[in-house]
C-alpha cells in the first residue's frame, strides 16, 4: 500500500455545522488555503446538525429558563443568558454577511421568524419568572420582552396550550418576537455548496480512523476511503476534529496532553412530532417549561413550531435516553472504548456524582407512549395520541472533566474547545448551547490556533461580523443596527411583513 501524504493547509474533519462553519471563515479570510473535509456518511449535515436531530432553537436565551438560574438569594443570575445573546448576534451578523453577499441563497430555508416564550405554572415559578422578566426586559439585547399572567392574553399567545385547560394553578409566560426557528441542516448544506463552490476538496465516505504528529509538526491523517476499499493518509498543518460526538475518540488518539483526563456521556434524545393542521395552525411559538428536579438542563420540555423543508410542523421534547452511541450512526461500543487509563478516575468519579442523572435517565428510558403524551399534555391539555409521533433526535455527548471548582469528574453542558499548545489541531466537545453558537465558537478557534494571523485578519473578520470584538451590550445603538440590519438581511423583520409572505411561501409549497 502506497503512503504518500498529500499535504494541504487544513483538514476539517466531519461535515456538520462547525466544520462548514470554520471552512467558510476561512475561505472568506485566506482563499488561498487549501482545504480538505473528511466525512463518514454521505452528504453534509446528517448527524446532529440534522434539522431532525436537533430542536432549531436559535438560542439566544429568550426563552430558555436554565440559562438564568435563581440564585440561593433569590435573584436571578442573567450572566450566561447575556452571554448566549451575544453570541447568537454573531451568527447573525455571519449568516447576513454570507447572504449579502450572494454566498449563500433563500435564507428562508434555514431561518425563520418565530416568537420565543417561557411557560410557567404555580405561584412560585411565576414569581421568578417576573424576576426574570424584570432583570432582562430593560436590557436592549432582550427588548421588546413582554411578561403576561392574563389568561385572556395568554390565550392569544399560545391558543393550543391555553385551549381547555381546567386548572385554576396560577400561570404566566413571558414572549419575544424576535426569536427564531433555525434548521441546522439546510444551513450545512448551503455552507458546504459555498465551500465546493471555492474549491474546497469535500470527501464524502470517508471515515477518518486516526492521527498522529508528522516530524515537521504537520499531521497525518489515516482516512478509510469507504466506497473505494482503501486507506488513505492526508498530511495538514492544521486540524479541526469536528466530527461531532466523534470527536472525543479522535481527540484521543492525537496523544496531545490536552486530550487527557477527559470523557463523554452520551445521552440520546426523542422528540413528539406533529403535522396535523389543526395542531400546526393553533401554534406559532417556541414555548420552553422549567426542567423537572434532576433532569439536565438540555431536557427542558418545549413545545415548538418547526420549519423544515418547507414544512411547518409541531415538534414537543426532548425526552432523553440512554444509548452508549456516540453518534447516532455509532457504534454500541462508543463509550465503553472512551475509558483509558488516563480518564478512567474521571468518568468513575462523574458515575457517582451524577446518581440524580443517571435515576432521571432511568425513568426516562422507561416511559410508554403513553406516559410521554401525559407530560406533552401538560403543554397541551387536548393533546391525542393518535395525532403525534415519535422521532429518534440526535446524540450529544456530554464533557466529563476535572475542574478546580467541582472537582474530579464533573459533567460539563456547554461546548467545549480543546487544542494543542502550538494550536496545530482543535477539537469542539460538547453539544449545548450548540449549532447557534456556531460562529463564535469557530471565531474562538482562529483565535486559539492562528494567533499570529488574527491581526491582519481583523478587518475582514469585522466585515463580515461587525461587532467583532465589542461587548454589544455595552453597545446599545450597535445592538439597534444589527438587529435591524440583520433582520433585513434574513428576512427576520420585525413588523411581520416579510414573515407573512414566508408563511405563504410554506404553505403555498405545502399545497
Ligand atoms: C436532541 C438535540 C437537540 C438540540 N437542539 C439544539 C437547538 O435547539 N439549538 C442549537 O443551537 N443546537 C442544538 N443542538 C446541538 C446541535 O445540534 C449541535 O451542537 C451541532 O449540530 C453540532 O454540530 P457538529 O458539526 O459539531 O456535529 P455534527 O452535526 O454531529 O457533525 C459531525 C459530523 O462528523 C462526522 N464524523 C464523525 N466521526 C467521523 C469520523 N471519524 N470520520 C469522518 N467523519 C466523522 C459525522 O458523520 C457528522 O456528519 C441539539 C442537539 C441535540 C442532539
């Protein structure tokens, strides 16, 4: 077998939404570099990034409630929720860019306007709920926020949520208008158009089996030419491990001190999904509930309107499961092979911290149908099994690591970049807040891996996300133009014209 490495600037590895992410950076920075992509399966966006796999949610901490916990002294802690805002300001602005510039096409098909609520019953939760309210309507990255306990008005938000329901429980919700509805999928799919597009090498089928250092400090990559039957070694100075769940195994077998005293656990997701007509035209919101005691903070249940593939549907979820799988298309010895001596303290460490998780993934593995359609009509008092069905969503593998703070083992839900020393290879871990965080996350990357370049980029970078390197909340007419110029560009306008001629568009493909 022939081994000669075929040298190029950059390998990306997996075709999901952070490798289309940080290829298209690229390109858009150095269109001189040549760059590789390696993915398993047969198209881009297939795992989670599929539109399917994951909820759509553009997270931008409107709705979502486990971003602002209440504090032991009652108040509520708006620091990660400001955080995630900004961040999805910077997707935006990207996602405008690209658009403007003709790069990509019809951002229709992957972004769509959709108001974002907060549900809450019982007099306590109401309670926070209009601390919350107080402590984030007054800032401009969440204005607009209304807070409502009317039932009446409640009604005209949310018709199928408030329709028949008996109890007199107290109950409140918060709305913005300016939320949406993202298909990650169609997104990927664009990105990777545009990279083939700038010729960017993408190999699809092609399963990448292992890494090591080359004596220039370049990397070598072993890749498994599915179709062809044969292996493959591709050389780069940089890689970017993006393979989603896969990552962690790669990144274990680049050796890097960095890749060490780190594991994952894997927690699947269902969804209820529903495309009758008389569900789909009595709801026009993504509403998100409060996390049960002991769930993990990605179980919050919400009730969404999704638009994928010209389709409007209702989606109600996630229930989480229990699969070793790192992804959804893995292999039942995913986690098992995941322990090495150098993690193993690590993940036993986690396994008995985390008993609250482990009986809350128990239960969940366990429900019925029917017992899942019972929490989908605490949403939806009317609900009838008949009308909805169950979708398998994808895998995220969450970080296990040893922190100062909690200690050894702790489980980890946010995203994770890990690179080496010389910044030669990056990995992302982690799956929450996600594909939303998308840009900022691959905008980290560059910072981390190519610091000697990050100044002669800056003025492109700011082209293309003008608010790049500024705290937009201490920025309140820079947060006005982007919503106002980012709305424009992805047709998110705010007065509801152009989102009513997208409605018909749907609906016109629907017919
Ligand atoms: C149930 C669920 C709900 C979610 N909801 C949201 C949400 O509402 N909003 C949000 O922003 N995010 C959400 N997320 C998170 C979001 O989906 C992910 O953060 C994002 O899609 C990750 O993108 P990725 O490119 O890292 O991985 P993926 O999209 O999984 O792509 C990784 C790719 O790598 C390939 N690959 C893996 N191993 C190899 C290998 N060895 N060789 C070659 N190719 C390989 C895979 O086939 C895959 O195509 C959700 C996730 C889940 C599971």
């Amino acid at each position: 077998m022939s081994r000669q490495p075929k040298k190029t600037n950059v390998i990306l590895i997996g075709a999901g939404v952070m490798s289309a992410t940080l290829g298209s950076l690229l390109k858009e920075l150095v269109p001189e570099w040549e760059i590789k992509v390696f993915e398993k399966l047969s198209k881009p966006g297939e795992e989670s990034s599929n539109g399917w796999n994951n909820a759509g949610t553009g997270h931008s901490a409107l709705c979502e409630l486990n971003y602002t916990p209440e504090m032991p002294d009652g108040s509520v802690d708006i620091s990660k929720a400001l955080k995630i805002n900004e961040q999805f300001q910077i997707s935006k602005q990207f996602w405008s860019y690209l658009v403007k510039n003709k790069l990509i096409q019809n951002p229709q098909d992957f972004i769509m306007p959709l108001p974002h609520m907060s549900l809450v019953h019982g007099e306590k939760d109401v309670a926070f709920l209009k601390k919350r309210f107080e402590a984030l309507s007054n800032n401009p990255l969440f204005a607009g926020m209304e807070f409502s306990d009317n039932p009446e008005r409640l009604m005209e938000w949310m018709p199928l949520i408030m329709k028949e329901r008996t109890t007199n429980e107290s109950i409140a919700a918060t709305k913005v208008d300016s939320g949406t509805d993202v298909n990650f999928g169609a997104l990927t799919s664009m990105l990777f158009d545009y990279l083939i597009n700038k010729d960017v090498e993408v190999n699809y089928r092609h399963l990448v089996r292992d890494m090591k250092r080359a004596q220039d400090g370049s990397w070598e990559v072993k890749v498994h030419d599915i179709d062809g039957g044969k292996l493959e070694y591709h050389t780069a100075d940089f890689v970017f491990i993006g393979a989603g769940g896969g990552s962690l195994p790669l990144l274990q077998k680049t050796d890097i001190p960095e890749s060490k005293h780190i594991g994952g656990f894997p927690v699947s997701g269902l969804f209820l999904v529903s495309d009758k007509p008389e569900v789909v035209e009595q709801h026009h919101a993504k509403v998100y509930g409060k996390a049960k005691v002991g769930a993990p903070p990605m179980s919050v249940p919400h009730l969404d309107t999704r638009y994928i593939d010209g389709k409007k549907t209702v989606l109600f979820g996630p229930f989480a499961g229990f699969s070793p799988k790192f992804l959804k298309t893995g292999s039942y010895f995913d986690l098992i092979r995941s322990v090495k001596p150098n993690n193993v303290l690590t993940m036993l460490s986690a396994g008995a911290k985390e008993m609250k998780l482990t009986k809350y993934l128990i239960q969940q593995v366990m429900l019925s149908n029917e017992k899942r359609m019972e929490e989908l009509r605490e949403f939806i008092p009317t609900a009838k099994s008949e009308d909805w069905d169950v979708i398998v969503a994808g895998q995220r593998v969450q970080v296990i690591k040893d922190t100062e703070a909690l200690g050894k083992g702790t489980l980890q839900f946010g995203t994770e970049v890990v690179t080496a020393g010389d910044g030669s290879i990056a990995a992302l871990l982690g799956a929450s807040p996600g594909a939303s965080t998308a840009v900022s996350i691959m905008l980290e990357v560059l910072e981390k891996c190519f610091p000697e370049y990050i100044d002669k980029w800056e003025p492109k970078i700011k082209e293309m996300v003008p608010s790049y390197g500024m705290l937009l909340l201490e920025n309140p007419k820079l947060i006005r133009e982007i919503h106002a110029s980012t709305a424009n560009a992805l047709g998110l306008e705010e007065d509801g014209k152009q989102a009513s001629q997208k409605e018909s568009a749907v609906t016109l493909l629907e017919a």
